[in-house]
C-alpha cells in the first residue's frame, strides 16, 4: 500500500504576519502556494527573533518576512528545512554558504525592491533639496512670512554620491539623469561597467564623501560595511551636505551622526533606516529639524508588495516542484539532477 504524500508546508515567520496569514502588507494571496500543492502556517511568536530547532520543525521552507537569523547549526538540526526566502531582498544574519552547506537554499526578491526602493532614496533626496519639511511646518503654523528661509539647495549641478551601486544603486542613477546632477559611485570593480554605461563618476570612497551634496547608502549590510559611515566619513562631508540611508541602519554609525548634525559639520539627513527600530521615543534624530525620519517603509508601495510577492511564491513553488529558483543565493545548495538536496520534490501526481 502507498504511503500518502506528505505536505510540502510553508512556514511564515510571525514578525509580520499573525496567525489567520494576514501580513503586515494585508492580504498578499496565499491560495496561490495552495494551488500549487503546497500548504503554509503561521509560525509561533519568537522571543529575540532567534528561531530554535524546535520552531523549524515540521517546516519544508520558510517565508521570512523579517530578519530571523538562520545559522548553519539551526538548519543542520533541522534536516526537514530545505529552503528559506526572504520577503524583500537583503538577508541580514544569514550566510548562503553556512545554508548551502546543509544543502538549504537561500532565495530573495530583489525584482519587487528594485524600482520602490530607488524611487524611496530619490524621493528622500528631492524633500531634502526643496525643504519639504520646513516648508511644510512653515505652512502649517501659518508663518508664510519665513518662507524665503527655507530655499533648499535644488538638483541642478549638484553631486549625488550612491554609496552601493547593485540594482537599487544602478536604478536610483537612471532616475536622477534627467535631473542635472552629477552621479558618482565608489570605486570599485563591481560598478565599473555600469557606470560607465550610465554616465556615473567612480571615486574613491574619501572623495565622495567630499565632494558630495547628497550621500545616498543604498548597500547591503555585511562585516564590511558596519559603520561605513562614521565619524571619519562625516568629517569628509561639506557643512551644505546630506545623507540619505535606505540601505541598512547599521551602515551609519548613529551616534557619530547625531554628534555631526548637533554640531552642524553637515546639512542634514533623511533616514529610512536606523540601527535600531523603533527607535527609543527620546531618540535625538527624532526631533532634530533637519532630519526626516520614516519607519522603514517608504519602499512599501502596491507595487512592492505586488512584485516581491510575485517573486517569493516563485520560489517557493519552484523549489517545492525541484525547479532552480530564479532568485537563487547560494548555488552550492541546488542539486540539478534531484532538486534541493536530498528532498523529494512535488509532482504533479503527489498534488
């Protein structure tokens, strides 16, 4: 007698998502993993964001809608696990290598990310550059007679440093070309191409720090880049300069920032991010007037929500059907001859 297919089950992380499926982004369309043949729950809450093997078991993969470290010897106590992707595209605490080598495959979504996120750094750039903020409290407590002391610095002929030059970095230039800035990116041998191909200025990391008008941090997060920004970095930034961060917090030392904008060594700054979130209510950076703080989402449009969805449920589907994922992180994991590792992968009969 045949033994009955076991359930390929999706589990989602409980940080942004409570237990009926409803995420933080509504309702994102969960019968299309169903109509697929797979199965999903809401994971129990986790203390600290730091899953044990006993929060992984009975999952197949999982749906990461935050920033849940997965290290190898969570996933290697876990045999069942053969895949973890990410709802967006950075993967913050976890090694594609330490994953690979248990034979779990690491995917994101970067397609969904690529255009909101870019539109998200260039939109913070524009409200530094025509004063929105100022201009609006201006407006709103009725003192139009002060509106000629908030004339911001404008785009044209000005510098836009990107710090981070992937896809978001690449995108954010295309959208600043019509503007009549100079787009700059560090060197490095990564974007030479493309910067060439867009008409962006390489140079060295001290240089654009300085020469810059508006330094926007578009990159990852790693053991490299931890406080690329930091009190060195600033003290290269002119006194008429802005940051703009919507990369990751802790690419910007926060201390060392709140001590430069208290000190006035720059203009101000827009943040998306920060290193830590939320952020302490008394938190400097929260009621400095040269400063705009957003809660992480400005990037969180319909057609974010729409893309990056689109590009998890592939991969979960094609990784439950021993398809190679598009967005696939860690090739090292992927067996083409038997799919994921040792895992059976879903037929059409087992459906």
């Amino acid at each position: 007698m045949d033994q009955p297919h076991r359930p390929y089950v999706v589990g989602l992380t409980s940080d942004n998502v409570a237990p009926d499926g409803t995420t933080v982004f509504g309702d994102i369309g969960l019968e299309r993993l169903e109509a697929a043949g797979l199965t999903w729950r809401t994971m129990r809450p986790i203390e600290g964001h730091a899953p044990t093997p006993e929060d992984l078991d009975g999952f197949d993969a999982i749906l990461s809608f935050g920033h849940w470290p997965f290290s190898r010897e969570l996933v290697a106590a876990c045999p069942r696990l053969k895949h973890v992707a990410r709802f967006g595209a950075g993967y913050d605490g976890i090694d594609p290598d330490d994953l690979a080598a248990e034979g779990v495959v690491l995917t994101n979504a970067p397609d969904g990310v690529r255009r909101p996120l870019a539109l998200s750094a260039l939109t913070l750039v524009l409200a530094l550059s025509h004063e929105l903020v100022a201009n609006r409290r201006l407006a709103t407590s009725g003192r139009w007679e002060d509106r000629g002391r908030h004339i911001g610095p404008g785009m044209a002929g000005r510098t836009v440093g990107i710090v981070g030059f992937g896809s978001v970095g690449q995108d954010l230039a295309e959208l600043l070309a019509p503007l009549g800035a100079r787009v700059a990116t560090v060197d490095r041998v990564s974007a030479r191409e493309p910067a060439a191909r867009l008409g962006v200025d390489l140079l060295p990391l001290d240089r654009l720090a300085a020469e810059s008008d508006y330094v926007v941090l578009t990159a990852s997060l790693n053991p490299g880049s931890y406080h690329l920004v930091d009190a060195t970095f600033l003290d290269r930034m002119r006194p008429t300069s802005y940051l703009v961060n919507v990369g990751r917090g802790p690419l910007v030392d926060q201390a060392a920032l709140t001590a430069a904008l208290e000190a006035g060594q720059i203009a101000g700054a827009a943040l998306d991010v920060l290193e830590q979130e939320p952020p302490a209510p008394d938190d400097p950076l929260l009621s400095m007037p040269q400063v705009i703080v957003t809660p992480h989402a400005l990037c969180w449009t319909e057609d974010f929500v729409r893309g990056v969805t689109d590009s998890a449920f592939e991969s979960l589907i094609d990784v439950a059907h021993g398809r190679r994922p598009r967005n696939l992180l860690n090739p090292a994991a992927y067996d083409a001859d038997r799919g994921v590792g040792t895992f059976t992968p879903l037929t059409e009969d087992a459906r």
